[in-house]
C-alpha cells in the first residue's frame, strides 16, 4: 500500500467545494482545506505508485476549481 499527501492549490473560492468533492473519492483517507501557499490538503492511498498516479490524474485532476497538484509519497526511512 502506497500513501501520499497531494497538495492542491485552487481557484479563488474554490477550496471548500474541492475539498468536499474529493473527500468521496475511493482512496481518498482526509481531503482538509488549508491556508498558505496550497489550499487543499489530500491524504489518500493507492495499491501502488502506478495506481496514485492514475487517481490523481484522471480523478482529482478533473475537478472543476483546481489549478495546480503536487503529489508527496510517504515514504518510512
């Protein structure tokens, strides 16, 4: 099992409804809106690295209001 955060940054007015949104997706764990330079913050978890890819992509990409993603694989040193 993979984790990763995924940092959003939004169009302005726009953080709650994405938050909201994504919360509902499978492998979503928390979707929290933030303040600072991302405006949503996203914990979630795929099998494997190739399927976060795939849910962040062709889902989370998708939502109307986001502008930008930055994916943070956790990783256990």
């Amino acid at each position: 099992m993979v984790q990763a955060y995924i940092l959003i940054q939004t169009e302005v007015g726009k953080a709650a409804a994405v938050a909201g949104e994504i919360t509902d997706f499978a492998g979503i764990i928390s979707a929290e809106d933030v303040t600072g330079p991302y405006d949503v913050i996203v914990r979630a978890e795929a099998e494997n690295v190739d399927q976060l890819g795939k849910m962040v992509v062709a889902k989370i990409q998708n939502v109307e209001g986001i502008t930008r993603t930055l994916t943070c694989p956790v990783v256990h040193l």
